[in-house]
C-alpha cells in the first residue's frame, strides 16, 4: 500500500437524498453494533463470568482495556487514510478491511464467555479471551471509522455539510436504539446457560450481518473523489507535530477537557444502568402494569426515552446556538443532565427512571449537537481532515479508559461496605454522585472559552 501526503479531492459536487442516505448508512451499522455491546451484552456477558460481587469491575476494566485502541488508533489510522493512493480510493478500503476484522472479533467475543478456563489475575481465562476479542474489536471498528469519518469533507459540497450533519445524527441515534433493541428482546440474564449462550450467539450474528450490509451500501454507493497530487513520504514527524497543534490553542483544551467531562458522566451511567436496574429498581411496573420482564428490557425502556427525546433536541439546540451563541445552550443542556442525574440517587421507581432517562435525553441532545459546533468554533483550521477528527475523538474515547473502570471499582467497593450496614446498593450511590461532579464541571468549565460566544 502506497503511502503519500495529505491531498485534497476536485470540488465535491452536490449530493442527492439518496446518495446522503448511501453515505452515512455506515454510521448507522457501527451504532448498531456498539448500541448493543456497550449497553446490554458486555453487561450481560460479564456478569455471567465473573458473577455478582465482582460485576462492575469485570465490566469496567473490559471496557477501559478496549477502548485503548480508540485513544491513538483514529489520528495514526486518520493520517495513514488522508496519504494512500489506491484505485478504490483513500477511505473505503479501510472500511472494508475493519469491518472484516470486526466480523472475526465479534465470534470471539460470542464464543470465549462460554470455555471452561482457570482462573488468571483475578478472573477466569475466558473473561481475558472475551476482553482480547473487544480489544479487537475496538481496534477493527477504528481502522473502519477513522477514514470513513473524512468521508463527508471529502464528498459533500460545503453547502450541505449542514444537511448531511443531521443524516449522521439521525444514523446515531436510530443505530443505538436498534442496537439496544435487538440486545435487549434477544437475550436475558434470567434463561438457563444453554438459552443464555443460543442468544448470545443469535445477537452476534445479526450484528454482523447489520455491520456487512452497512459497509457495502456506503462504500458501494458513494464515490470518492480523484486526488490532484503527488505522492510525498509519510513523515513521522509531521504526524506528531500536527497531534499535538490543536492543544496548543488554549480554547481548543478548553473545549476539549469539558468534553471529556462530560462523557466521563456519561459513561459512569450508562455503563452500569442495566445494573441499577436489576439491583435497585427490581419492579418494572408502573401504574400495576408490567412495562419489562428482565433488565435487559427495562434498560432499552429508559435509554429509549432518552434517544426519542435526543432527537429534537438536538435539532431545536443547533438552531438555538446559532441564535443565542454556543455556551448559553451548553449551560442549560449541562445543568439539565447534573440535576436530572441525581434523580438516580433519590428514587428506586421504574416509572421515575424512565422521566429521568426522558429529560437527560432533552439534555443530552441539546449538548451533543451543540458541542460539536463549539469544537469547530474553536478548531485550528489544519489540513489533515480525518487526523484532526480523531484527534477530537478522543475526547468520547479517553473517558472510558478513565470514568468506566474507576466507577466499577467504586461500585463493587462501595456495595460490599455498604453490605455491612444494610445498604447493599451504596454503590450507585456513589458513582451518579460522581457522575455528578463530572457533568457540573464540564458545564462550568465552558465559561472558560474565549473564542465562542
């Protein structure tokens, strides 16, 4: 494979609403896939093999230990796809090489959970298999996702990046629902291990499927443009001085660390929810009639709410922005999720968690839209347009490397302390207040940016 320098494409021309569908139908397969994993399966598989009293430190340190490839991956595998020259063109061969390398992933990670395997380092051989195949995992989808996220700079016309925007954010949140959806209707922690292990491998598989159709509509039916350049060495030395020069803007930290916040509460929610569920809340019944049956299907109620609320917030909250400017809309947004997120500390009611999981998603929304539009206020103008957006990444990545094993470590600490003294779910007492403190601070540190109004 050729390795050149950073090129820019002939002037994209303007796309058509089907050829905007074809192109970010990509987006929706990956949410799919990580809608179902980091939601319901890796709760639901971990659980199975480290069982209750180590849970939260099974899945925080599986997810922490697979998100070290979405660190670095992006910008390395950014800046190698904005310098090859090949026939198919600089993005969509990586597509297809990460999403075959995920499809191996996802079998390992269907199979290793169910091997007969000694103890190692705390857990069993199985569960560092199941972390190795999501390491991979993470590790394929990124050699996918880096390149393709340049794929909209590269093909759409400047004056419909704003349409085709809203095509990614609708792919978002349609992926993760259907993703969660399949998860939580196919597999249940209550079925005996051998039902347990047909679900599991039943979701994998239609997964897959998902991810094989998803790659093959946008690399199929999206036409990258012709480079105009020639080939110049890939040289370590730029790569490393361009990682480093948007931090070099003092905004541009700024905007960065509240993203980085932000997530961090995030992640220490919705990485246990499913948890909280099955511990705190139990009875998935409101009004005497039953809404769900196991966890699985009481979670996809509260995150169901929250990504049908996500939706028009997230178009109202871009429009507000534009009109009011960026930070007053992160303030509320921001408030919106710290005070909605301790909802999840006073009340043990189904019916109470699903108007938490409705009003974090107005938050929610409003936050994410708004957000990116605050990075590109801020955002050295550089030419390397998929290094610089996994550079950006990195910011929903980093957290779960920090927030998620830390808040499992709280959660089975806190739980087994508060055992003592009759209070088994101090835990999740513990981890939304937390949470808490990371959605304050990354809503008041934004008052530290100069450049956005």
């Amino acid at each position: 494979m050729e390795v050149t320098a950073a090129v820019l494409p002939h002037e994209s021309k303007r796309l058509g609403t089907l050829e905007q569908l074809y192109l970010t139908f990509f987006w929706f397969s990956s949410n799919v896939h990580w809608g179902a994993i980091l939601t319901i399966l890796v709760q639901s598989q971990v659980l199975v093999m480290v069982g209750d009293e180590s849970k939260g430190a099974g899945v925080g340190t599986a997810i922490a230990i697979g998100s070290l490839t979405g660190i670095l991956v992006p910008p390395l595998l950014g800046t190698w796809s904005d310098r090859v020259r090949l026939r198919m063109g600089r993005r969509r061969p990586f597509m297809l090489v990460g999403t075959a390398l995920n499809l191996v992933a996802l079998v390992g990670m269907a199979t290793f959970p169910f091997l007969k395997t000694d103890s190692l380092w705390g857990f069993t051989g199985a569960y560092w298999l199941y972390v190795g195949a999501y390491l991979m995992a993470n590790f394929a989808n990124n050699v996918a996702t880096a390149p393709y996220t340049a794929l909209m700079p590269d093909v759409v016309h400047p004056e419909q990046r704003g349409s085709v925007a809203g095509w990614y954010g609708l792919m978002t949140l349609l992926g993760n629902g259907v993703g969660m959806g399949l998860a939580s209707s196919m597999v249940s922690q209550q079925a005996s291990l051998g039902e347990f292990q047909g679900q599991i491998y039943r979701v994998y598989l239609l997964i897959g499927l998902i991810l094989v159709v998803g790659v093959l509509v946008t690399v199929l039916g999206t036409r990258e443009q012709p480079l105009t350049t020639e080939p110049k060495p890939f040289d370590w030395g730029s790569f490393l001085r361009g990682f480093v020069a948007p931090f070099r803007s003092l905004d541009f930290r700024w905007v960065f660390l509240t993203r980085m916040l932000m997530s961090m509460g995030v992640f220490s929610v919705q990485s246990f929810l499913m948890f909280y569920l099955r511990d705190v809340v139990k009875d998935f019944s409101v009004f005497g009639r039953p809404l769900a049956t196991t966890p699985e299907l009481a979670v996809l109620g509260v995150l169901g709410l929250l990504l049908l609320l996500a939706l028009p917030s997230t178009v109202i909250a871009g429009k507000l922005s534009d009109r009011y400017g960026r930070k007053r809309v992160v303030y509320v947004a921001g408030g919106i999720q710290a005070v909605v997120a301790a909802g999840f500390i006073v009340t043990d009611n189904y019916l109470a968690a699903l108007f938490i999981g409705a009003l974090f998603g107005v938050g929610y929304g409003a936050y994410e839209s708004v957000n990116w539009a605050l990075a590109t206020d801020v955002l050295p103008d550089m030419d390397d347009a998929a290094k610089d957006m996994g550079i950006w990444h990195m910011a929903l990545t980093v957290p779960q490397f920090l927030a998620t094993p830390v808040a499992g470590w709280l959660l089975d600490t806190f739980n087994a302390f508060g055992k003592q003294g009759g209070r088994s779910t101090l835990g999740y007492t513990v981890i939304f207040a937390i949470a808490i403190v990371y959605f304050a601070l990354g809503t008041v540190f934004v008052a530290r940016v100069k450049k956005a109004r």
